[in-house]
C-alpha cells in the first residue's frame, strides 16, 4: 500500500482508520472500474488514499 507521505505525515486523527477506509475505498473502486483509477499512473490505494486525504471522499466509523 502507497501512501502520501506528505499528507500521512501531516494527518493528526487515527491513521489505522484511514488505513482501513483507503483499503475499503480502494476495493468499491475497483469493483464498480472508477475511472479515475485509469486516470492515474498510481496504484488504486493510492489512489483511494488521495481522496481521503484531500476530502473527495469521507468515511465515518459505525459504532456497534
């Protein structure tokens, strides 16, 4: 898995949860062919790990 290093660096919340938000994200877009994962040169976590950083997408724990 490829992560920002910049951003990763600069994240202050729980990383093991975006670390599992950006695997998650990564296999919905690969199961429903994102086109931006043939956008990008990167891997498609990275990919995922982008939106998440840069807030295109968002993610929330569920609470059992």
């Amino acid at each position: 898995m490829i992560f920002p290093l910049e951003q990763l660096v600069k994240f202050t919340d729980n990383v093991y949860q975006i670390t599992v938000a950006a695997s998650q994200r990564a296999y919905q877009m690969s199961m429903v062919h994102d086109p931006a994962i043939e956008e990008n040169d990167d891997k498609v976590v990275s990919v995922a790990a982008k939106q998440l950083f840069d807030k295109e997408v968002t993610y929330r724990i569920e609470q059992e």
